[in-house]
C-alpha cells in the first residue's frame, strides 16, 4: 500500500506600517506558467520541509532561500494554517520588518520547458517582490491565502 504524504509549506507573511493601514511583502510566483498571471500568481514567501524541521525554522530558511534576504527578527504572530487548492497545507506566521529589497535574489528551480522538448531551463522561484496594501494583496494572493490576510488584519486591528 502506498502512503500518500501531504505536502507542507512554511512562510513568513512580513508586513509593515503604511499610510492607512499596513502593507505585506509578496512574491510573484516565477517560471513560463505564472510569467503573464497577476491574479492568483502572488505568494507568502514560503517553502516545502519534511516532517523532522519545525515549521518556524522551515519558514525562516525559505525567506532566505526564497528571497536571498535575511528574515526579519521581531515577534511571530501565528497565522494558522490554510488548505491549498492542490491540497498542500500552508503554514505561516507574520513578523514586522522592512527588508532593504534592493538585496532580493532568488532562488531558482529546474523544469522541462517547452513541455515534452527534453530541454530543462532554470528560472526564478520568485521573479519579483513587491509591498502591497491589504486590498491589492487580495486581489492578486494564491485564494487560499487570502485567510492569512484576513487573520493578519485581525490582529493588528
């Protein structure tokens, strides 16, 4: 029999003080498939780890992997999981900062592009980042994550 095993991500949603409210630092999801996508192709910088890390140092590590920038160090407030269309579990926690962007380098991953060529290419994990305000990020997040939105709005009302 064969054990089918959930997959698990862990994330860190960082968000800051802005005119109006606050805003939350996004990646745009990279590769050929997300390139002209808007709606739905933004992220929680976040990544998959095996059930013998901790789901907060996971989440740390894939800042760093993800983003190529140092996670900030401020109170982790626990956003709770969510449940992905393709069924992976999402867990992530918000933490105040305001990274220096100029320093975002992304990880890369490996995919046979064009579909059925045998050709493998490289591209970013995240092409780009951007401070969005609670509603835009709405508008563009994975559906599923919108829950860490509302819930970070919660807390900091």
């Amino acid at each position: 029999m064969t054990v089918r095993r959930t997959k698990r991500s862990a994330g860190l949603l960082v968000f800051r003080p802005a005119p109006g409210g606050i805003e939350v630092l996004l990646g745009h999801m990279g590769g050929p498939l997300w390139a002209k996508k808007e709606a739905g192709a933004w992220t929680v910088p976040k990544g998959e780890y095996e059930d013998d890390e901790p789901a907060w140092e996971a989440a740390r590590r894939e800042f760093r992997e993800e983003l190529g920038l140092t996670p900030p160090d401020g109170e982790a407030v626990p956003l709770g999981e969510v449940v992905q269309k393709n069924g992976k579990v999402v867990t992530a926690w918000a933490v105040a900062g305001d990274p220096d962007l100029a320093g975002f380098t992304p990880g890369t991953f490996t995919m046979e592009w064009p579909p059925r060529s045998g050709r493998r290419q490289e591209f970013p994990e995240l092409d780009r980042v951007a401070w969005l305000g609670l509603e835009r990020a709405r508008e563009v997040i994975i559906t599923a994550q919108a829950e860490f939105l509302d819930r970070l709005a919660e807390h900091s009302a």
